[in-house]
C-alpha cells in the first residue's frame, strides 16, 4: 500500500473526476466537466480515497466501513469547502436547499452516499486496483506518478492563477462602472468642451469595460458548468447581468466603425 500510494491517489482523483461528471451530467441533464482543476482530476476524492483504504484496514465489517465513511468523507467534504471558501471567497457548492444539511456545505444524503461509496472502496474497487497494479512494473508505476504529479501540480497552479485573475477581473469591471456612473452625473452639470470630454472618456471607460467582459466570460461559464451551484458575491453580480459574448463583442465594433 505504501509503495504505490501515490499511484493510488492518482487513480482515485481520475475516478473521482469521473463520478462527479457523470452525476452532474445526469442531474443537471447537459454534459458537465466537473471539478475544481481543469484536468481530468479531483484531488479531493484522491486524498480522501487514501484516507478512507487507510483507515479501513481496522475492520472487516460492512456496517463499521459504512459508518467510518459516512464520518470520514462528511468531515473531509466540510474541510474541502471550508479551505475553498475561505482561499477564495467562493461557494463552490450549496446543500443549503437540501433537508438535513449543516451549513450548506454537507448534508446527510451525501453523507449516506459517502457511505455506500465507502463499502464499494473497501469490499470492491480497492482489491480489484490493487490486483491491477501487480501486474504493473514498479518502475512504469515510478514514471506515472512523476508524470501525472508534475500535471496536476501544473494545473492547480494553472487553475489558482485562472481564478485569482477572473475575481480581480470581475472587480475591476464593478470598479470601471462606478467610474461610469460618477461621470455620468457629472455631466449633467457640465457644458461644452468639458462635456464633450467626459461624453468621450465614458465611451472608453465602456469599451474597456466590455473588452475585460470578454477575457473572462468564457472562464466564468466554465467554473458555472463545472459548479452549477457555486455562489460568490463578485460572480454573481456579474452573470446577473445578462450579458452575452455576442452582445459585447458587438458593442465593441460599434465604437471602433464609430471611431473610424
């Protein structure tokens, strides 16, 4: 188990990219590419895989296996939220419409869920991975876990930068309104040059405004699709706005043929 933990963690966060796509798939009724990381990886369902084969190994019992991974995964699932909330001010899911749930971030039906998925860990899935990777040369293992460990540290890098750049995005856009609206009022009391000035420098202010709408629209649609029910202050002021790629990139030629 030792030796091939990483192998392990690696296989279990795929399958859990796997699980999590295909329920989402199937609740929501469209295709859904789930999870935190752009690749094909949940490192949440790896890291809790390993815990829970761990702490397996006390008991046999179908019933002990099944409540340890009702505790195990509901605890780990909570911390998951709670890090995610707090690094990034983001809800990245919401059991707050689910009877039996404890702020929002674990509910009992997941939790039985989590229990059944444990016994299939324990009983079912882990012997038959474990079977699997005997006939694996220990050395092809040492290459794969480098390879995929290098990827997925490449891709929370990847995915932190992606997320830190829409949030400051998103504010910088919320602050460029403001901008608009104080300039606005002022106009109103303006004249002449003055205001012919402030007419053309809300013109560009709306032009930046949209060309930023543009870099992260795309972004934040993704992040939706892959967490329908994600809530974030910033997130959702923007997507309230009804706003759509073409629509904005319309907008943009209109100024530019206007300018010419």
């Amino acid at each position: 188990m030792q030796d091939k933990i990483i192998f392990y963690f690696i296989i279990y966060s795929f399958l859990g990219w796997c699980l999590e796509s295909i329920y989402k798939t199937i609740i929501f009724r469209k295709p859904t590419n789930s999870g935190f990381l752009y690749g094909p990886f949940c490192p949440m369902y790896g890291i809790g895989a390993i815990i829970m084969i761990m702490a397996g190994k006390l008991s046999n019992n179908i019933l002990v296996i099944f409540l340890m991974g009702i505790v195990i995964f509901t605890v780990w699932e909570y911390i998951v939220a709670v890090l995610l909330e707090k690094l990034f001010k983001t809800k990245y899911w919401d059991y707050s419409n689910i009877k039996f749930n404890f702020q929002g971030r674990v509910c009992l039906k997941n939790s039985i869920y989590w229990g059944i998925l444990a016994v299939l860990l324990i009983f079912v899935i882990q012997p038959g991975i474990e079977k699997l990777t005997e006939i694996i040369p220990n050395d092809l293992i040492l290459y794969l876990d480098i390879i995929f460990i290098i990827a997925i540290i490449v891709d929370i890098g990847f995915t932190l930068f992606r997320i830190m750049f829409i949030d400051k995005k998103i504010r910088q856009i919320f602050e460029i309104g403001d901008t608009i609206k104080a300039k606005l009022a002022e106009i109103k009391n303006t004249e002449g040059v003055y205001k012919e000035n402030l007419q053309k420098a809300i013109s560009d202010l709306k032009t930046k405004q949209d060309i930023l709408k543009i870099k992260i629209y795309k972004r934040v649609i993704r992040l939706k699709k892959a967490f329908p029910e994600m809530h974030s202050e910033n997130l959702t002021k923007f997507m309230t706005q009804k706003i759509t790629l073409e629509s904005i990139k319309e907008k943009i030629e209109k100024v530019k043929k206007h300018k010419e």
